[in-house]
C-alpha cells in the first residue's frame, strides 16, 4: 500500500473520528424529530437507557466489546446530589450529514479537566455509534458528517474527568437515538 493511500485513509478515519467527538453540553430536553423516509434518513427519537438489574457497570457487552465504559470503572451519583440526565436529537445537516445535539441537565462539560482529579457532575461524554467508541465529546453538538447505510445506534454516555462511568443507582447515565440512512 503507499504512503499517500495509507495516509488517505488514516486521515479520513481520524478526520470522522475527531468530527464525531467534539461536542457536549446543557439544555432542557426537547423530542427528536422523525424525517420522511421520502425525505432521506428516519430518524427515531433518542432513548434514555440503563441496563437490567443484574448488569454489571464494568461487564463487558457479548459480541460487542465494552462499548459504554471501555474498562475505566464508574462514578456513582450520591443520594442528594442532582443527577444528571442526557437527551439526544438528531438534525439532519442541509448540507451533508447529521448535527447530534446533546442535552444535559444537572451536568457541565468540562474539558479543560480531562484527566484531572473528578468533579461531582462534571466530565464530559464519549460517544459511541453501532457499538464502537468514537471519541470524546465536550460540548452540546456534534457534526456527524457520514453514517453507513442502514440502522445507526448513536450513544452518548456521561463520563467523569478521569474517564469513569457516571452511574446513577448502578445504572450508566447515557442516551441512544437510531438514524436509519437509506441504502
């Protein structure tokens, strides 16, 4: 292979990665909306989901990897304290693509502390769409400027500065909306 389609393909991946992985941030949550199918992608609404009573925070996911919290532990919210929340909603791009926005209460994307010591409702997100990780979000939107054809699984997690899992009742405090994209 040469260097120059080696490098194509290396900056288109990263270039789609780093464009996935911008943004995360605070507002009320709203409904997503549903396009047309006439219209190009159906987008569903986002679901708020947390696993069942004998889920693991730290399991691995059969099949799948540990897509929600890629072996960094978690973070419980404590009794007493605002528990954050997350909304996703889908906007198809006039252009090109898919611009998520993302809709936090109770939580503020703190970016200029990644890596540093945890701050109670404070981190940022980490994005993962049919599974696999994308990257880190920081912000309340996000350019998704491809998806493959089909069903697309678009998750964001809430996570700590230090990468942990927030968590509230052992549940992962996350949200998934599904664009179908035409074949």
């Amino acid at each position: 292979m040469s260097f120059r389609r080696s490098f194509n393909a290396n900056t288109n991946l990263a270039l789609a990665l780093l464009t996935v992985g911008l943004t995360l941030g605070g507002s009320s949550p709203t409904p997503s909306t549903t396009a047309n199918a006439t219209d190009g992608p159906t987008i569903a609404d986002s679901q708020p989901h947390s696993h069942g009573a004998g889920y693991q925070a730290d399991s691995v996911h059969p099949g799948m990897g540990d897509h929600h919290h890629h072996g960094h532990g978690t973070v419980e919210i404590p009794a007493g304290q605002p528990i954050p929340t997350i909304n996703l909603v889908v906007h198809p791009d006039p252009v090109r693509g898919w611009n998520l926005e993302i809709q936090t209460t109770n939580f503020r994307f703190a970016p200029e502390q990644v890596n540093q010591a945890n701050q109670p409702n404070a981190g940022h997100g980490h994005l993962s769409i049919n599974g696999e990780r994308g990257a880190r979000v920081y912000g309340p939107w996000l350019h998704l400027p491809q998806l493959p054809p089909g069903r697309n699984e678009i998750t964001v997690s809430l996570t700590a500065n230090g990468h942990e899992a927030f968590t509230h009742d052992g549940q992962a405090i996350e949200s998934t909306v599904v664009v179908d994209v035409p074949q």
